[in-house]
C-alpha cells in the first residue's frame, strides 16, 4: 500500500466538563503519515496542543488494538469512523486524504454525558451489567470445562454475541439512542448457554429494567447499529432479546 | 414483574405495537379481499352483498369496535414511543448519521403512520359514517338498492358510494398518497412487528421479509387501484 503524508483540517468537539457549554475548535495538522493510526494522528495534534502551552484534547482510550471499547469518536458523522468494523484506534489515516476537513464529535445520548471534549460517561452500561449480566458459579476449584455439553451452533452464536466490547457505536448511531444491540448482545451471550439459564429470566427483566431506567430509547428495527457496529453484532440478537424479556415478563408469578 | 411493569417497559410498548400491527395486518386481508369485489363487473352486486353480510353478522359487529380500539391504541402507543425515543438525544450531532444501515421509511414509521391517521379520518367520513350513521342526525343515509328479485331485501349501495366519492381526482390522489404511505408503512412494519414479538430464526426472518415486502406492495397496489379503475370508467 502506498505511503503518503498529508495535511488536515479538524473540526474536535471541546467542552471543559460536563455542565460547561461545548463548541467546534479547527485545527490545521501537518505531515500526517498514511500508517498513522486515528488515536496517533491526535496524539500528535496533543504534543503540539501542550508545546503551544494549551489543554490538550481529552478522549477515551486504552489497548489501541480494538479490543477494549474505551475508543469512541463519532468522525464524520460516523461512530468509529468511515471503515466497517473498526475501532477509531484500528482506523488509519489512509482513509482519509490530503487537505481533508474531519469532523469529530463526542457520542451523543442523554445517558452517554459529555465529561470533557471527546470523553462521555459510559457508566449506564456498567449498571446494566451489573443488573444481571453474570452468572452464579460454586466457589472452590475451576470445574472441568468440559463438563457441560454445549451445542456447537449454539457457542458460535454466543460466542459472536460476546464479542460486544460496549463500546456504545450502537447507541451513538441509534436515532432513538437504544441500548438494545449491546443489552441483547450480553444476554444472548449468556441465554444460549447451559451456564446462564439459572438467572436466565431475572436477567432479562433487571437488565431491561435498568437499560429503561438508565434513559435509553427503544428499538424500532431500522438496523442503524448492527451496520456501524466495530464488532458486527447482529440485529437479530435484539429479536432474542425480545423473545427472551416477553417470555420471562409472560411467565412471571406476579399478578 | 407486574402486568403494568411489563406494558410500560420499552420492549412491553414495542410489543403493544407489534401486536396491534399484525391485527390491522389481518385486517387488510378481509379489507382488501371484500373491496376487490368491485372488479366483478355486475353494477356492484357481488360487493354490496358481501359488505352486507359483513355489516349484519355479529362476529365482524364485534371485530368493528376491536378494530377501533386496536387504531386507536396502535397510534397512542406509537406517538408516545415516537415522543420518547425522540427526546433521548437532546443534543445533536452536527454532522447526521443519515441513511448508512437503515432505509428512510424505516426511520419514517412516525411520519408515515400519522399520514396514514389523516387519510383513515377522510376514509372512515366517506365510507363509514354513512354506511353506519347515515340517518341520524343531518347524515345523509345510502341509497338501497334491491338485489333479491323483488322479494323486498335492501342492500347498502355502498358501490354507488364509491363510484360517487371516486369521481372527484382530487380525492383519488388524496387515496393514492395514502395507498403509498400504506405500503412504505407496511414494508418495515410487517417484519419489524415480528421481530419485536421475538421471532429471532433466521430462516422465518428471511421468509418474513419477502412476505412483508411482498404484501407491502401488493396490497397497497390493489388498494390503490380502486379509485384509479373507478376514477378512469373501468369498473361497470
């Protein structure tokens, strides 16, 4: 692949912190190289930000190899930028050309606030999570792992599902700024294992309950997120997700 | 979890709307099916019996007010989870997402089905209201007509209704538009309520998007074709 150095111009979201009120900065970056990752080409803008004696641009990152879920940069009106299936850290700056004006913005949702310039408060999802994403294990030694048959078909499918990161791409690209791709990524992942049926029904309640209490919109199937998704999640985790929440809500003992 | 839990929770509200959905879904299949009558050719008469025993037999009396009932929930439902949904974002990005993954009717379903409340209120005041209120009040009644050889039974003339109504092109592009917002509607609505019930096979999701798609347009088209056959002299 050929290698080539260009100049940019970036428009970044800046805010000082959460209650402050926002705006776009430009900025001009010089001799950026192809091989450059995105994350690295704002590093550099960063150096010279703090040479010049100014706040550098805060955002969220931590493998840089598109694994972690911390990246998330909305770049031109996209989540994770222009490529399919790929973290802002795994997006190189050969997607891009020479004298190109990027937009970058911060996820936008009323649960995801704004910290600081390109960083949001992705807490809802850790208390979702913690609502019912685990499973009850003995304590004591490690079980044999293959004391449990598992249906080859049906690890595959959860072992897709559990490849969501919780990066929150579904919900920066979701008009309705529904949770609904990541929640039923993590109760197919658990749904469809020997494992995860002991609290497969109050799982499905609580982890609904609190994504509806965190603020989250609802899913009306347009597919918005399975295509920006870095992790290919597929929509139809969300029609199991349904069919797992309406049977256990229908089945319930309460009146 | 309670009944009330359930039915106000985001997926309960979805699967209000699914439900309701798939009703007027099977709704559209007598609908459709009755009206296409028309095409018979004999001034009315193989449709007007059928829109008479319809109107007499108790099982379809009650199926009316369900049929009410279920428009009216379905567009509640739909405006209150339209509002929420629209209210999750409240600041904006400056460059939009746009279409990338979604087709616009599918993000259009508020839009659409509020065209299709209007084009409901115009249809049920041409058709409905005389043919069930004609009489009371200043409401002008149907005319009857006789399809029993003299033996005394009167039928609605709820063809010469149509034939009337359908002269007007103003009206029958006001039907058309409505015709097409029935199918946009009904193209991400018919596989979108599947899946918000939970149909989550594959298989049954490839086969429910042709069918949906399939039904979208044919449906639609038939509908459509009604006033337009009217309207150019083609229905004797």
């Amino acid at each position: 692949m050929e290698h080539y150095n260009m100049n940019l111009t970036l428009k970044i979201w800046r805010q000082k912190n959460v209650n402050a009120k926002g705006g776009f900065e430009t900025y001009k970056v010089t001799d950026i190289s192809s091989e450059m990752s995105f994350l690295e080409m704002i590093d550099v803008l960063n150096e010279d930000l703090i040479n010049e004696g100014k706040d550098p641009i805060a955002f969220d990152h931590d493998c840089r190899e598109g694994i972690c879920g911390s990246c998330s940069m909305y770049i031109n009106g996209k989540p994770h930028g222009p490529w399919k299936a790929t973290t802002v850290c795994q997006l190189h700056m050969r997607a891009f050309k020479d004298g190109e004006t990027i937009v970058v913005e911060p996820w936008r949702a009323n649960s995801f606030p704004v910290v600081k310039d390109l960083v949001v408060d992705r807490s809802a999802f850790d208390r979702i999570i913690q609502a019912g994403g685990y499973i009850s294990v003995n304590t004591g030694n490690a079980v044999d792992g293959n004391s449990i048959p598992v249906d080859k078909d049906k690890a595959d499918k959860s072992f897709a599902a559990a490849a969501c990161i919780a990066c929150g791409a579904c919900v920066a690209a979701c008009k309705n700024s529904s949770a609904m791709l990541f929640v039923s990524a993590k109760i197919s992942h658990l749904a469809l294992l020997p494992q995860g049926h002991p609290e497969r029904k109050s799982r499905a309640i609580n982890m609904v309950a609190q994504m509806d209490k965190e603020g989250f919109g609802s899913c009306t199937n347009i597919g918005a997120c399975e295509a920006t998704c870095p992790k290919e999640i597929q929509i139809t985790n969300i029609a199991r997700l349904n069919a797992e929440y309406l049977s256990a809500s229908l089945s319930s003992d309460k009146d | 979890m309670t009944w009330k839990q359930m039915f106000t929770s985001s997926i309960g509200q979805k699967f209000v709307m699914a439900i309701t959905g798939i009703f007027l879904i099977t709704f559209l299949v007598v609908h459709v099916g009755l009206n296409a009558c028309i095409w018979a050719n004999d001034n009315g008469e193989m449709f007007n019996t059928g829109a008479n025993f319809m109107a007499s037999m108790l099982v379809i009396r009650i199926m009316e007010v369900v049929l009410f009932a279920g428009i009216i929930i379905h567009t509640i439902q739909g405006l209150v989870l339209t509002a929420a949904n629209n209210s999750k974002r409240k600041v904006g990005y400056a460059v939009e997402y746009g279409n990338r993954g979604s087709k616009w009717y599918s993000r259009s379903m508020g839009l659409l089905g509020t065209l299709l409340l209007l084009f409901l209120i115009m249809h049920i005041y041409h058709f409905w209201v005389p043919s069930r209120l004609g009489g009371i009040a200043n409401i002008k009644p149907l005319q009857e007509i006789d399809y029993s050889n003299g033996l005394g039974k009167q039928y609605h003339n709820l063809y010469l209704e149509m034939i009337q109504v359908f002269q007007n092109p103003l009206i029958v592009i006001l039907y058309v538009l409505g015709c097409i917002s029935l199918a946009y509607h009904l193209m991400h609505g018919f596989e979108s309520a599947f899946r918000t019930i939970g149909l989550h096979n594959n298989r049954y999701l490839k086969m429910l998007r042709h069918l949906g798609r399939g039904f979208a347009i044919i449906v639609s088209a038939a509908f459509a074709m009604m006033p337009i056959s009217i309207y150019l002299g083609w229905v004797k």
